[in-house]
C-alpha cells in the first residue's frame, strides 16, 4: 500500500527509542511535507554523527572531536571532584542546577549481570586510572557517586566503594533525597540541587 522507500523510513524510524509504528509513521508523513532543504539538513547532521560528534578520552562524555569534552577542558572546574554518573544524559540535569564545579564520569552503564553488564564493560579501569594520576601527584581525589537510586545503582556504588577503598579517595554519594528506583534524567532541579548538597 505504501511506496517501499516510505515503508523503510517508517521501519527504521520506528526503531528509536519511544517510537512504535504508529509514532514512526505519524513522523514519517510529517516529513514528507517539509522543504527538501530542511530534510536535506536533518539527513546531513544524522550523516555527520559518527564524524563529527566524538567520546571524551578522559570522562567519556561527547565532544565534537578527539580532544577533551568543554568541562574537562575548562579550567575553572575543579578536576579532583569528580561526579561519577551512569550515562551521558544524567550530567544534562546535574549541570542544569549551577551548583557543581567539578568534573565527570561516565561509566557507561550499571552492573547487571542478568543484562551481561559486568564491571570490565564500563568505564571502572578509567575511573581508577584517573584517581591513581591524582594520589601520585599527592591530590586528593573526591567522587560523588550519582547512580540512579535503583537495586543497579546500589549495587554499582557498594561496587566502586569496595575496589576503591585502598586508595583512600573520598567518596560521597547523592542524598536519598532522589526516590528509590527514580531516575536522575529526570530529576527536578531542587532535588538535584539538596542531593548533591547534602551527599554523605
């Protein structure tokens, strides 16, 4: 019934994240009325992604290229704090509220064995790199692990704590002012703000 080109826009649209068939063809018939010049633009920033947009090689956030990502580059941070996250949407809100100075982590993920998640497929030898470079230099590191309060999260933070503890960095956590099983993406400002305020 449709032309097989729509079809395979509508099954590759259909594929992103909380978009089914109905949503994908909506979208779909959508863009078959916009000006070519405006969907020559969009098909041309999807085509650039993989080029141009890039992991910082220190905290693994997203850069525009191969150097440091704009918050590890920026001096004013301070680098020795840093706040341990489980992906890159959770430094959004986090940066959103002012209220942290230093830098990130992101690990890339939380342990969950049942979904073959397991410690050496996240960012941890990094991590631990990264606390090692500042104790040579006699700096003391302090993470503040803000995981999603969830039974992942718990189990990632008590994780960190048990292999890091013969470093003697400082490790802080968020408060529980974040409901249990809540996710920080989607977190409110002020309880962000009072989390990072009072971690202990």
């Amino acid at each position: 019934m449709l032309p097989a080109s729509l079809k395979t826009l509508i099954d590759l649209l259909s594929r992103l994240p909380g978009l089914g068939q109905r949503s994908a063809t909506r979208l779909a018939f959508y863009l078959i009325s916009q000006p070519t010049a405006d969907l020559n633009n969009l098909a041309q920033a999807i085509k650039d992604l993989p080029v141009k947009v890039k992991h910082c090689p220190r905290c693994f956030n997203l850069t525009s290229n191969n150097d440091l990502c704009l918050i590890c580059a920026d001096k004013k941070r301070q680098q020795n704090l840093i706040c341990v996250v489980e992906d890159i949407l959770d430094i959004i809100p986090i940066e959103r509220t002012k209220q942290f100075g230093g830098v990130y982590h992101v690990l890339g993920g939380l342990i969950s064995p049942v979904d073959g998640l397991t410690p050496d497929k996240l960012h941890i030898k990094e991590l631990i790199g990264r606390i090692k470079q500042f104790l040579a230099q006699n700096i003391q590191p302090e993470l503040i692990l803000a995981l999603n309060p969830t039974a992942e999260g718990d189990t990632t933070s008590l994780y960190l704590e048990k292999i890091l503890k013969p470093s003697n960095a400082k490790i802080t956590k968020l408060s529980r002012g974040l409901a249990t099983g809540s996710d920080l993406e989607y977190a409110d400002e002020t309880t962000l703000i009072n989390a990072l305020k009072y971690r202990h």
